[in-house]
C-alpha cells in the first residue's frame, strides 16, 4: 500500500474557475475525510465520508464546494467558482473506523486562486 | 467541538539541545495524534496517545499524556536538523481530528 494519494499536488487557477482535487485512500480504510490548511494554522475539518456516505459536513463548506467517494473508493473534491480565499492547502486523509490505529495524511493540494 | 492550544507557537533551539511543545485541551482527551509537517507538504503521523499516564517514545521523540487528560506533551531529546518543521496535536473530536495550530521548530547549527 502506498499511502493518501492526492492529485494534484499544486494547482493554480484563476478566479471564477472551477477546480476538482482528488484523493485515493488506504484500500483498507473505510473513512475518507477532507481538510483544509491556510498559513500558519492547524487542518480545519471539511467533510468525511464513511464508506461511500458523506456523513458529516462543516459550516466551513460553503455551497460551492462538493465532494463525492462513488463506491466507497476514491474521492474528489470540487469547488465552483473559485474565490481568491479559497487559496489554501487541500489535504485528505483516511482511517479505519474509529481512527484506531491513526489517521493517515495525503501530500495535500495546494491551491492558489490568482 | 474540541479545542486545542499549542505552546509556544514558535521556538528556535541550538542543536544538540532539547526541547519541549505542550498541548492543552478544552475537553478531556480521549485520544491525541502528534504529526510533523514539512512546510508545504503533508502531516506525518508520529505518535497517538490514548490513555492517561501514557508515555511513548520513538527514536529522540517522547510524548506523554497527563493522568488528568487535557495535557500533552512532546519533548524531543538532543534535538538535530531533521527534527525542524511544524508539530501539530490532533484530538478524537467523535469520528474526526481537530487540530492546534501547530509549533514552529527551528533548529540552528
């Protein structure tokens, strides 16, 4: 197993623009969570899904932001209408149920909105 | 929700010297997560703590959890160039982590 795979791992696009990131989990885990991290700040909670069922959303998540995990695999990420606020590290990690033996950390999606 | 606050926000230390981060919880802890991050890249899993009074060590890096759970600590021992980036404490906040806003080391020559 290799690990969070997150693609891509920079992406910038201009203001208004819609971008999809994309993460591929630990086969084995079944819960798939995403988080964002700006500057000198701690991962703020996104979203988490538990198998393919999206469970848990943050006020954070405005109506532009999307996220899928069809058939409990892999899952996207998508934002409409980018703003430059938007400009943040886009990280996804997974876990067994409970977090027992940890959360495992992608390499994250740096986004910046010009 | 959890909230977490790390100490001090930033240190710089001599290497070979040791240093100490804490984390301290609104909530009692029912499980804490230590990661490094490398500026720009992921969160690498260090150690997880469950239990009051646990104490895990890997290599030169030591953390524990107070007995009355709304403490950790993580010292790293003789501290080298490797040990430099961004230390996060991550809480079991029900199914998800929440995070501190993460210590700044930096290790000079």
């Amino acid at each position: 197993d290799t690990g969070v795979s997150q693609n891509p791992r920079h992406k910038i696009t201009k203001r208004g623009q819609n971008v999809t990131f994309r993460c591929d989990p630990i086969s084995e885990h079944n819960r798939l969570y995403w988080y964002r991290q700006t500057l000198g700040q701690g991962p703020e909670f996104l979203t988490y899904f538990q198998n393919e069922a999206q469970l848990e959303k943050s006020r954070l998540l405005s109506d532009r932001f999307s996220a899928e995990r069809p058939k409990g695999s892999f899952s996207t990420l998508e934002i409409q209408r980018t703003e430059q606020g938007d400009s943040a590290m886009y990280l996804c990690a997974s876990s067994d149920t409970g977090g027992t033996y940890g959360y495992t950390f992608g390499s994250g999606t740096r986004l910046t909105v010009v | 929700s959890q909230e977490l606050e790390q100490s001090p926000q930033s240190l710089i230390v001599q290497e070979g010297k040791n240093l100490t981060i804490n984390c301290t919880s609104s909530k009692t802890l029912y499980g804490l997560y230590w990661y490094k991050q490398k500026y720009g890249e992921g969160l690498i899993f260090l150690m997880m703590l469950q239990k009051g009074g646990e104490e895990k060590s890997h290599e030169k890096i030591t953390a524990k959890l107070d007995e009355k759970k709304q403490q950790s600590s993580l010292h790293i021992t003789a501290s080298q160039p490797s040990h430099a980036g961004i230390y996060l404490c991550g809480a079991s906040d029900d199914y998800k982590l929440s995070f501190g806003a993460g210590t700044t080391v930096t290790v000079r020559a």
